[in-house]
C-alpha cells in the first residue's frame, strides 16, 4: 500500500536536493560536514541512476496495481 506515495516523495527529494539546490551546492555542504567532497561514483548515483530508478519503480508499480478487492 505504501509503494507509490514513498516512491513519489523519494523522487520529489530528488529533484528538490539535485535539480533544485543544485548539486555543486549539495556537494559543498558535504565537503563541510566530511571533509572531502563525494566522488563520481555518488554523481552519477544521485543526477542518473537513481531519478530513474524510482522513476521506472514508481511507473510501474502504478501501472500493475492490482485493485482491492473485499
């Protein structure tokens, strides 16, 4: 039951920290807290993969919802 509205608030954080604070900010806030900034690896994870996983999750577990039934 929980799947789609968690999925959909994931991908509304998403686009807020990434696209919205914009992640060269992001990533200087880490610098700050840790002391070096993250590598490629969390990029590639936080500006691609990950929109389009949840993004793929979220489509799909909204289009093979079953219905309840009683």
């Amino acid at each position: 039951m929980s799947g789609f509205p968690l999925l959909f608030v994931a991908l509304l954080e998403l686009v807020a920290i990434n696209y919205i604070y914009g992640y060269p900010r992001f990533s200087e806030d880490i610098k700050l807290m840790l002391g070096h900034k993250p590598n490629i690896y969390w990029k590639v994870c936080w500006l691609g993969l990950s929109p389009v996983v949840v993004m793929v999750s979220s489509t799909a577990d909204y289009q093979f919802k079953e219905s309840l039934s009683i």
